[in-house]
C-alpha cells in the first residue's frame, strides 16, 4: 500500500479578501502560515515519510509546502514545481470579489464558473496576459486566458501519469501541496467522481487528505488528518 498526501495551501490574501485569483501570485495571510504549521503537524503525528514534493509554481502553495516539510523534518526532499499544478485560470475575473460578481452577474452564473465542470469564465484579452518568464519558456500555448475545471483536470493528468504515479508505483509515498481547484480535478481522478457531482466538492485550506492506495492506484482507503 501506498500513501498519497495532498493539501491545498493555507489562506492566502484573496481567501481572506473573497476574490478569485487564479494564476495571480498572492502570498499567504497570518492564517494561512499558521493553517500549514498546523498541516505539517498533523503529518508529523501520522508519522509519514515521503519520497517527493510537488507544487505550483505559485508562492502560496510553495511556502505552505515549504512550511510542512520544515515541520516534518524532511526538508531535504526532491520538490517538484510544476504550471500544470497551478490553480484554475479564472480568466477576466481575476482580482473582482466573489460578492459583487453574484450581484453583476447573478447567483446561478457565478456558481456555474465556480463549480461547473465545463463551464469557462469570462477571458482575458491576449493583451492582458502576464508574459511571466515562469510560462513564456514553455511557449505562449501555456498560460491560458480562463479554465473549465475540465482544462485544468486535463493540463494536470500528464503530471499525474508522468511524474507522480510512477514514483507511487515504485512504493514512494508521495505530497502534493496545491490549489483549491486543481486539487477536486485530481479528486475527481482518484475517486472517479462524475462530472456533475464534483460540483459538491470542497477542499478546505490547510487540511491535509491522505488517500490509501493499493498497487494499481486504487483508492482504498481516504482519511482528513
């Protein structure tokens, strides 16, 4: 049996402020810091050992998971950061609070960008896109002008099938520290929920899930630590 870990970040500034971030690089609040003190723990009292790390390229989920390794005692770890990672793009509206977009734009719409699958938010203009130098090396296909849960479940499964099964196929328990988002993608993965009822699903700041795996990738057993 395997164990695979992943924790979505602690609080970051736009949880605190209610706006959607997205691929925008906010840090995280007093909160946050203390919500992944308070993850590593909680894997130091479960007593796992972990072969490798794996983050975004943002700052949030980077420090939560630098955070946790110093907190169990195995900074030393390979940490693999990765775009494919990264949280939902949420397009054009990135940096616009949650509570007034319900009331330009309606309750139902708003829960249909957030929640939705399939559905994409309103997009960037091409000129509004960052040109980050973490993105523009891979080539201007990378760095999306919005996401469906969908595209971001499909950038994330090459990472997945690529770079982190075949170190849980070869018996290395393995950490992911991630986004909100990304995070249901790979739980619909794992727990071959459908495409309506990962609608439902939540991931709480900070809260680490361990899933059991059998050695086939099977989820056979899930706890929140």
């Amino acid at each position: 049996m395997t164990e695979l870990v992943i924790v979505r970040h602690g609080e970051s500034t736009a949880n605190r402020d209610n706006t959607y971030t997205g691929w925008s690089d906010v840090p995280l609040t007093a909160v946050g810091i203390q919500q992944a003190h308070h993850a590593g723990k909680r894997l130091r009292e479960a007593g796992l050992q972990f072969g490798a790390v794996h983050t975004s390229v943002l700052k949030r989920a980077i420090v939560t998971a630098n955070i946790i390794l110093d907190e169990i005692d195995q900074s030393w770890l390979p940490e693999s950061k990765s775009w494919r990672l990264n949280e939902r793009h949420y397009g054009a509206l990135r940096g616009q609070n949650k509570d007034e977009t319900r009331r330009l734009y309606g309750k139902a719409q708003v829960q249909q960008w957030r929640r939705s699958f399939y559905t994409v938010p309103p997009l960037l203009a091409p000129a509004e896109l960052s040109n980050d130098r973490r993105y523009t090396k891979y080539g201007p296909a990378v760095e999306p002008r919005g996401e469906s849960l969908k595209m971001a479940y499909d950038r994330i499964m090459p990472y997945w099938i690529d770079t982190i099964a075949p170190r849980l196929l070869d018996g290395q328990n393995q950490l992911i520290v991630a986004h909100g988002s990304t995070l249901r993608a790979l739980i619909k993965y794992l727990e071959q929920i459908s495409d309506t009822g990962i609608d439902g699903v939540e991931v709480a700041n900070g809260v680490p899930i361990q899933y059991h795996l059998d050695d086939q990738l099977r989820v056979i057993g899930k706890d929140e630590l």
